[in-house]
C-alpha cells in the first residue's frame, strides 16, 4: 500500500482509504471482517459520519482495538457550537474511541453556511474547544461546490478538504488541488466511482491517484471490494494507454444526465432542494440504501410534487439536464 500525507495534519493515509457509506447495509460480522481485512491490506483511513446512521458504531467495533493503526475521520452536519459538541460526543460514543483524528464541518452547501459555521457560536468554536481538549485532532471541510473552499481554505481552519471527483466529474479539479496545496491542506476524495456509476473501478481510482490527492475513499460493503480497491493502492504505474482507453469508452457510453450537485439550480422558488432529491435517488439506486434514503426523503421540508415545472432549474443548469423529468423519476422510486 502506498502512503501519502494527509497535508499539513503530518498524518500519512493509504492512497486508498475505507468510506463508511456501505457499511451501513451489512452486518455486524460483516463489518468486522471488512475492517479487520482492509487494516490487514494497509487501508489505515476510514471516513464515516454521523448522518450515516449505523456506520460509525459497526466501523468501532474494530477501530476502538486497532486504533494505533488506524486514522478515523468523520463529520456532523451541524452548524451551532451547541449541535456540533453534541455530535463530537455522540461520534466518540459510537466509535468507542477516546479521540477522532479528523472531524469534518459535513456537507457546506452554501456561503451563508460557511459563515454560520464560523461566526461566534457556530460548530467550528466546538470543533476549536475539542481540539483543544484533545478529543479530535484534526479539521476538516466538505463539501460538493469546489468554489466554496476557496473561502473555506483562507480561514486558516481547516486542515483538510472533501469534495467528488472522478472520470465523469473533473472540472475544476486541478485549480482546486493547487489551491489546496498553497494552504497546506489535505484533500480526500469521495464519490469517486460517481456513486456507482462508474463500473471499471480499478481504473477510475487508479485515474484519481495520478493527481495530487491524499486520499480516495471508495466505499466497501464485501471482502472482494476491500481486496480490490487495496491492489490499486499499491499500483506504482499510471494507467496505460489501452486502460485510458477503456476507461475513456465508459464515460462516453455513460453520457451526461446525471446530477453534480454543482447547485446551480438552487434556489427553486418553490424551495424544492433539487440536488438533495438526486443525491437521495443516487443512495436509492447505486447503493442499495432504499430505506434510509427513502427515510430521508420523507424528511424533506418540500416534497418535489411542489413542482410547478417553471424549468428556471433547466435554465440555469451548465450541464443542460432534464431537471423537470429526472425529478418525476425520482419521486417514482422514492415516495
């Protein structure tokens, strides 16, 4: 396995890293044998969050005895000082750990949301006062709009930054990953397999790698998974021509029409999320996670039936997709 370091943190994370995303739909036995298998491959960081339901709890139940080979990270999608120490505490419980080594501000959709979390009372203050205290370690920021860290980065805060990237989504990467060096800051990828869409992982993980990236988290919910995704960290070579190739046919035959919550469709002026819709459907139909993202789906403040198909969304688009359409899908499989 080889090892890169994580930015500034001095930390050093397997080029290949563990998302806790699936994890979520297996056993406990099964998780137990997913952890123990990856951290025997040199996988040393596993990403997870609270909003991950189970995910933390079943990635503790060996963590919480291997944490000297391990480096954990996850994030709260909580935005006051009050909310965020309460998760910190709820992570800490779940995992069985005395410390997190990297705790993340989960998901900043938004400027204004940025500012929340770092105004007096906002989560960063809890995130500072836990550092401090030595309970997590490290900080950290994701997020799906690459704009957004390039204020995020100036602070002085964070310490790394998460954000997709793969084949299908790439623009905008470079800039990102030489601002992240400027700062110092580590960059962990997700969503590195466009949630499933990609099907020739080896070669999409490989093709992330030849960048400048710390760490790419696929996530893994069977031993082969695990075992695969550890071969390519341990790959020295770039892809040849005939695997750019192959890869370079994939992402033609996948085409355009999926969602890159770039959130340039916000706002609808019925208050629908839109992106949050196609995120939920993404977990619905590449992860297997019907329930939870059903469950989710319910929990929204305006349900997509509120759609009067003005089409602003489909004005405002860059990438031109059927918004008005893929949203009547959606509802299909997620109501």
């Amino acid at each position: 396995m080889r090892y890169r370091q994580l930015g500034k943190t001095g930390l050093w994370v397997s080029a290949i890293g563990f998302g806790g995303i699936p994890i979520q739909r297996v056993d406990n036995n099964t998780a137990i044998q997913l952890v123990n298998r990856a951290l025997n491959l040199g996988i040393n960081f596993f990403d997870t969050a609270r909003g991950y339901t189970d995910s933390e709890a079943k990635l503790g139940l060996v963590l919480r005895e291997r944490q000297q080979e391990a480096i954990i990270a996850t994030k709260s999608m909580a935005r006051s000082r009050e909310e965020m120490a309460r998760d910190i505490e709820k992570s800490l419980q779940a995992l069985g750990t005395e410390y997190i080594d990297l705790y993340q501000v989960h998901n900043v959709e938004h400027p204004s949301v940025l500012e929340r979390v770092l105004n007096p009372g906002g989560a960063v203050d809890a995130l500072l006062d836990a550092k401090k205290s030595g309970v997590i370690k490290h900080i950290g920021i994701t997020s799906h709009i690459k704009e957004l860290f390039k204020d995020a980065l100036k602070t002085g805060v964070f310490e790394t930054i998460q954000l997709p990237f793969n084949p299908l989504e790439s623009d905008g990467i470079p800039e990102i990953l030489d601002l992240a060096a400027a700062h110092g800051a580590g960059v962990i990828i997700m969503k590195p397999l466009a949630g499933g869409a990609i099907k020739h992982a080896a070669l999409a993980l490989q093709y992330i790698l030849e960048y400048p990236v710390s760490t790419v988290i696929p996530g893994m919910d069977s031993l082969q998974q695990v075992e695969e995704n550890a071969s390519v960290g341990s790959r020295s070579e770039n892809l040849t021509p005939a695997e750019r190739d192959k890869l370079d046919r994939e992402i033609q035959e996948q085409g355009a029409t999926f969602c890159r919550r770039c959130g340039y469709c916000q706002p609808c002026p019925q208050g629908i999320d839109i992106p949050l819709v196609f995120l939920l459907d993404g977990y619905y139909t590449r992860y297997g996670l019907t329930a939870w993202a059903k469950e989710r789906y319910r929990g929204m403040k305006v349900q997509p039936d509120a759609c009067t198909e003005c089409k602003e969304c489909e004005d405002k688009c860059p990438y031109n997709l059927p918004i008005n359409q893929m949203l009547v899908e959606a509802r299909a499989r997620l109501e």
